[in-house]
C-alpha cells in the first residue's frame, strides 16, 4: 500500500480522533480556575510537539513519554 492510500484509508479515524483531542483541550480552558504549572498538561502539549515532528517514530517518542522509567524494585513500589 502506497502513502496515499494509507492516508486515504485512515484520514476520517484520524480527523475524528484530532477532533477529540482539540475538543478536551478546549474544555480544559474553558473550565473554571487556574491550571497553573501543571506536568500532565505540560505532557500533552510536549506530545502534540511529538505529533508534528516528521522523524517517523513519533508513536515510540509520545509511548516513552507517557512511560515510568523501569525500576528493578517495579514489584514492591506497587505491593505486588
């Protein structure tokens, strides 16, 4: 399958799912009160930078962002 097809094939999923995103971005601003320095917001807006980048591995790039870094103790930090 060529570029054009690929994009022919996901463009509506795609669009919808931009939409989905600007509409929370826009209640987020519209809510009440302040939202001052806050990392998860700082997160999503360093993704959306991701997104735009042309490097190809931006699915790579936002899931390492998204991620903890790995800890040998993982087991006893979540009492498992």
């Amino acid at each position: 399958m060529n570029k054009q097809e690929v994009l022919q094939r996901e463009f509506l999923l795609v669009r919808a799912k931009v939409l989905e995103i600007a509409a929370c971005l826009d209640r987020i601003d519209r809510a009440e009160g302040d939202l001052p320095q806050n990392h998860q917001r700082e997160l999503l807006s360093e993704a959306i930078g991701h997104l735009l980048g042309k490097t190809g591995n931006r699915a790579e790039q936002i899931q390492l962002l998204f991620s903890r870094e790995y800890s040998d103790q993982w087991r006893s930090e979540f009492q498992l």
